[in-house]
C-alpha cells in the first residue's frame, strides 16, 4: 500500500486533480454532488485526507476512518 502524505497547501492542487473543489466548507464533485466518506456523510475540506486506492471512497484524515475500512473489509 502506498502512502502519499501531503499539507495543507497542496489540498488546492490534490483537490483539482480528483476533479473536486470546495464550496463553503464541503467538497463537491464535478457533477456538483457532495463529497462523501464510507458512512456516507459528507467530509468538510479541513476534514479531507485522501482516497482509498482503486476506489471513489473519500476519506478524512484521521486513522479511525482507515481503521473501520479495513475491519469491515476483512470482515466480509
């Protein structure tokens, strides 16, 4: 698993290159939909910490996000 760890001065950048962008303090898509991680709430700007791989599942940039991903994965 590769792990790309970026600040907040280039969330502009990594935000127009997953075709996002901020209104207010949510993120919206191209199609103007609200950003969402795996519990379907949306995830705040300040909030954002990637993208799992392969996936379109936002998730926020904290370790219990990853860590409830990874145990409903291996749980299946």
């Amino acid at each position: 698993m590769e792990t790309i760890t970026f600040d907040n001065s280039s969330k502009e950048f990594i935000f127009e290159s997953l075709g996002l962008e901020k209104k207010g303090e949510i993120l919206v898509d191209s199609c103007d939909k609200i950003v969402n991680g795996q519990n379907y709430e949306k995830i705040k700007t300040n909030e954002f910490g990637g993208v799992l791989k392969g996936s379109k599942i936002f998730i926020r940039n904290n370790s219990s996000e990853l860590v409830q991903y990874f145990s409903t994965i291996l749980n299946k």
